[in-house]
C-alpha cells in the first residue's frame, strides 16, 4: 500500500473514531466497536490526546456539578469547559 493510501486510510479511521469518542467515553457503544476504538486510541497519539482532553473535560464537568457552590467564578469556570467541549467536538478545519 503507497504511503498517501495509508495516510488517507488512517485519517479516515481518526475520523469515524472521532465521531465516537464521546459515545465511548459514556459507554454507550457496542462491545465489539468499543474495542475498535481502544485499540486505535492506544495506536493513534492524536486520538489518543483528544480522548485525553474529553475524558478531562468530563470528569471536570462532573464534579463541578457534584459541587455545591454559589460561586460565579466556579459558574463562569464550568460554562467555559462546556463551550471548550463544544468547539473541540467540531469537525476539523481543513
């Protein structure tokens, strides 16, 4: 396989993993697909720092709800993480 059809191939793989990522970070995929994208994330360094990010951003998430606080900072702080979440869950730009 030519080099420009392995890196075609692999970005197409990076691609559909990460349309999945948070369905696997929930859970929510079937087993046989779940180990699919363990093992890309395992090969992949920039899917791998992606789920790095999402699985940072959820846990921030979740215990900044668990929290109780009335704090503004805290409020602005969390809404921030959420649109971040947002923008890096976006298609890329090419």
């Amino acid at each position: 396989m030519s080099k420009l059809i392995q890196k075609i191939s692999e970005m197409n793989e990076c691609q559909k993993v990460s349309k999945k990522l948070q369905s696997y970070l929930d859970s929510e995929l079937t087993p046989e697909l779940a180990v699919r994208v363990s093992k890309h994330l395992d090969l992949c360094l920039k899917c791998g720092m992606k789920y790095e990010s999402y699985s940072r951003i959820k846990k921030a998430l979740a215990t900044a709800a668990i929290a109780e606080s009335d704090s503004n900072e805290r409020q602005l702080a969390v809404e921030r993480l959420r649109r971040f979440a947002i923008n890096i869950s976006l298609p890329e730009k090419e």
